[in-house]
C-alpha cells in the first residue's frame, strides 16, 4: 500500500527564523534540472579574480535583486578577511570543513552535513581547511555584496552555527507523518509553516530508497547536500543522475520520482507543504 508522508514544516522557536530578512518568495518554480556537471561556476567576487572562491549557479541571480541558491567553493587554507555582507544568508556545508565566525573567535570548523547563518551587516570570516571545500548557499534578497567591516550594523538576527553532529533529525517515533517502514528522516533549519511562508529542511533518505515528492506550494526548491538519487518528471521523462551537489525544482503539483541507491540528504526550501510517497 502505497504510504503518503505529508511534510508540514514547523517553525523552530525563532531560533532559526528571523523578522528582517523576507520570509515570502512570491517566484513560481518550475520543472527544472542542474546536475552537477552543468553547474554554471564564476567568481563569487569577480574584482579578486582567482583569490576569490568560486561561485556556481543554481536557481536565481546573487547579483541581482531576488531570491537566489548558489554553490561556494574554497580552496585550503583560505581565509577571508573580515567583512560584512549586505543580506543574509544560510549555509549548509556539502564538502569540507568551514569556520564562519568573529574574527577573534576560535575556530569551529563544520564538517559536511553542518549549517549556519550569516545574519547580514555581522561583521565576520570565513576559512576552509579540507583539501576540497564547498557549501550551498540561500539567499532570500539580492545582491550578494561583500562590504567592509566599516560599514557594520546590527540588523537584529543573530549568527547561527550547528555541527551536524547537533542537528535535530525526527522519525515515526517522534512525529506521525513518517511511515514506520520509510525510514524518512528530517531536520528542521528555518522558517515558519504558516501559509505561504517560507522555510527549510533537510531530508533524509535511506539507502534503497524509492518513492515520489510531490511538491504541494508554488514555490519548491531541493539541493542534493550529499548521497546522489535518479530523478524524473514523469515515467516516460527524462532519468538524470543528481549527485551531490546538484538542484531540482518543481511547479506546483508536480511529482518527482526518485530512487537513491545510498543514504541521501536533501535540503528542501518552500513556501508550502509537499509529500513523500513510498
């Protein structure tokens, strides 16, 4: 019988959600695919050239004014001077160990699997330590500046860094719409399940896993954090292999059919509610 696993995300407390950064996103994905071979990559600051870490292309444009998801790469031993940025923005590492603090700060560096926030005008760095390092970012607004620190200000939220190893993940034995026999897990990040507001999660699959998310809000958004899984549209659509760190949209009631071979973890932003079908 098939199992319908109705995801109604929940705000955490505040915690994670703040009142200045938008909450709404009034875009309407679609039906679209970035493997991770055809990520668009450039400078995420074209002025430094090549001592920038490089940025790839998901959804949107981090140049311009609007929603936007992108990719950072940095190389090791990188380290930022201190900066501000003119938003905020969240950051799930998919590669590498990250430090983003206060200068004066020790480091905490963040294994893949780990996320924060960058509360904008919060003066801070950013360093890398892993031979390969690379993170997913969400921004709500655009652009994506970096400015002095001379132009700090408090904007009222708060930074925000959680090692993977303190991410709250939820089964059968705690909420009632995970199948016992799905071995579906999530992890609440941020935001608000009140209606047409936006939030994230991450989801994990088991190895093995097969079934079909149907996105139920107009605004759907998944970023293949680690693990890989195939994906369609539709039986007879195309079958594409989205590895880490690829990106799948989808328009409101449409169903994507994935099967993930290993353990797979998926950061899902929306404004709305989606199920998952095994």
């Amino acid at each position: 019988m098939k199992k319908s696993i109705l995801i109604a995300l929940a705000l955490v407390a505040g915690f994670y959600a703040n009142a200045q950064t938008p909450t709404t996103d009034a875009a309407k994905s679609i039906n679209e695919v970035v493997t991770a071979d055809n990520v668009e990559w450039g400078w995420l600051n074209p002025l430094r050239g090549d001592k920038s870490p490089a940025a790839g292309k998901l959804w949107g444009d981090r140049t311009k004014n609007g929603p936007a998801g992108f990719l950072v790469k940095f190389n090791k031993g990188f380290s930022s001077p201190p900066h501000i940025h003119n938003i905020t923005y969240r950051g799930v590492v998919i590669q590498g160990l990250l430090h983003n603090d206060d200068e004066q700060a020790a480091k905490q560096w963040l294994p893949a699997g780990s996320y924060w926030q960058q509360p904008a005008g919060e003066a801070h760095i950013t360093a890398a330590d892993g031979q390969e390092n690379m993170a997913f970012l969400d921004i709500q607004e655009g652009p994506y500046l970096v400015k002095p620190t001379s132009e700090a200000f408090d904007n009222g939220e708060r930074p925000v860094n959680v090692d993977k190893s303190n991410l709250v993940w939820l089964n059968a034995n705690d909420i009632e719409w995970v199948s016992a026999k799905s071995n579906v897990e999530t992890a609440f990040l941020w935001g608000s399940h009140e209606k047409n507001q936006l939030r994230a999660t991450l989801l994990r699959l088991p190895a093995g896993f097969k079934g079909k998310i149907k996105n139920l809000s107009p605004n759907f958004r998944a970023v293949v954090i680690s693990g890989g899984l195939t994906h369609q549209f539709s039986k007879k659509g195309a079958v594409n292999q989205l590895d880490a760190p690829s990106y799948f949209g989808a328009e409101e009631n449409a169903t994507s059919i994935i099967s993930a071979e290993k353990e797979t973890v998926l950061y899902i932003r929306s404004n709305g509610d989606f199920e998952v079908n095994i």
